[in-house]
C-alpha cells in the first residue's frame, strides 16, 4: 500500500477531533469554490464539484456552508476568495519525498508556513521537479466495506478503467489513471456500492521503507504541515509496515 494510503488510513482511524474539524471543514470548502469556479456551479454537470460535495457531506458539512461555497464559485454570490493552486516539494526525514498541494489567496504566507512545518521537522525544501517525478497522479476511490466484498468491487469496476483494488482493512481503494475516476465512481453508484471519497492523489512510483522510529517522524512532519490553513494535502512515498503502524496507533 502506498504511503497516502497508509497515511490517510491512519488519519482516518484517528477520526475527527474536533479540534481538527474545523480545518477540514474548511478544505472541504474551499475544494467545493474552486471546482465551482472552474467548471460551473450545476454539480450535474460539473463531476469534480459532485465529487468535492459528495466528500464535504461525508464529513458532515452542513449543506447551508456546502451551498454558499458552490453559489460564491460558480458567481452567483459575491465573496469568493482568489484561491490558487500551489504545489512544493521536499524531503522529509530517512529521505522521504514529499508533495505538498496548496490551495491559498497568498502565496507568500502559504510558502512561509510550508518552509516552517519542513524544517521544524526534520525536512528539507526541494526545486520543483526533484521529487514529482516519483509520483503519478491517479485515480482513487474509498469504498468501505460495510456489506461488500472484494468481489463485488472489482466486478463494478473493471470495465471502466479501474487498475487495482486494494484491502485497506475498513475499506477498499480502487486504483485507476486519474481520467478514468469518474467513469469509476460511476460504475460503483450504478452496481449499488457507496463510496467514502473519489480524489485525484499523486502515488509513489518507489517506495521508503520506514521503522517505527522514522515513521513517527514522518507523520510528525505530516501533521504539521496539513496543520496549515493554505496546505489542502500531503503525499509521501513511505512504506509502513501493518506491525509499525499497530505500534504507531
């Protein structure tokens, strides 16, 4: 399993905490300005806002907070911010590389916060282009397991694109190219199967085998840096084991 996987597994048998909510309420939110923005506020006819909407009400966003976001993207509602689209590289400790995507109204403090989180933590900032190449953007869906098989998952999901499903333990990840997500999520609602989330994620290409010691390190970093109001996600290309993350948990 990739290390974003893994990663967002371990966030997500964290859960929520409050104190946490509130900044992922208001990643959700801007997700849902932008994808509005960009292709038009009709979640019909826009399928990166259907899924930006989808996500925010499983995470529990009130639909009043869900639709200003999408009236204020698509300009039917004055306020919107100027959100741009910000991507750093680095390296983390044992030589981890990481991605880090930012959706912020300024680049400068977005930079500022990025370069405090890498160096208090054991990381190093990197010129663009020294650590993307070890990723590829693809497709994912998180389908959970409640009532489902393998089987079934991968019987939707064939004929359209899919690559790889992937037993997480609580969920499925289906993996595909990144063009093919929405035929995916398309197929899972047709044969019947939920789906927690469907996102565009960069996956390593190569993988950093970590111990307990360093993978402790590495969450460090990545906590701090999705800490950060302007830091929508981070992706790394660490490998866990299942007994390194027990131990973690």
């Amino acid at each position: 399993m990739s290390g974003h996987s893994k990663w967002a597994t371990t966030k997500h048998k964290k859960a929520v905490v409050d104190a946490r909510r509130g900044k992922l309420f208001a990643k959700l939110i801007k997700n849902i300005e932008v994808a509005a923005r960009t292709g038009g506020g009709d979640p019909d006819g826009n399928p990166t806002l259907f899924d930006a909407i989808q996500k925010a009400k499983k995470s529990s966003v009130p639909n009043e907070n869900i639709e200003r976001a999408r009236k204020r993207g698509g300009g039917e509602e004055a306020g919107g911010a100027d959100w741009q689209n910000i991507t750093y590289e680095g390296y983390g400790p044992s030589g981890v590389a990481v991605l880090i995507e930012c959706l912020t109204d300024n680049r400068n403090r977005a930079a500022s916060e990025v370069r405090t989180a890498m160096t208090r933590n054991g990381g190093n900032m990197a010129d663009p282009g020294s650590v993307s190449y070890l990723f590829t953007r693809k497709g994912v869906v998180i389908v959970p397991k409640q009532g489902t098989t393998e089987d079934d998952v991968m019987m939707a999901v064939l004929e359209v694109g899919a690559e790889e499903v992937n037993d997480l333990g609580d969920s499925y990840e289906v993996i595909s190219e990144a063009g093919d997500m929405i035929p995916v999520r398309k197929a899972l609602q047709e044969a019947g199967i939920d789906y927690d989330s469907a996102d565009s994620s960069w996956l390593p290409s190569v993988t950093v085998p970590l111990d307990e010691d360093s993978a402790r390190k590495v969450f460090r970093l990545m906590e701090a840096l999705e800490d950060s109001d302007d830091v929508q996600d981070v992706y790394a290309n660490f490998d866990v084991s299942d007994e390194v993350l027990a131990n973690i948990e």
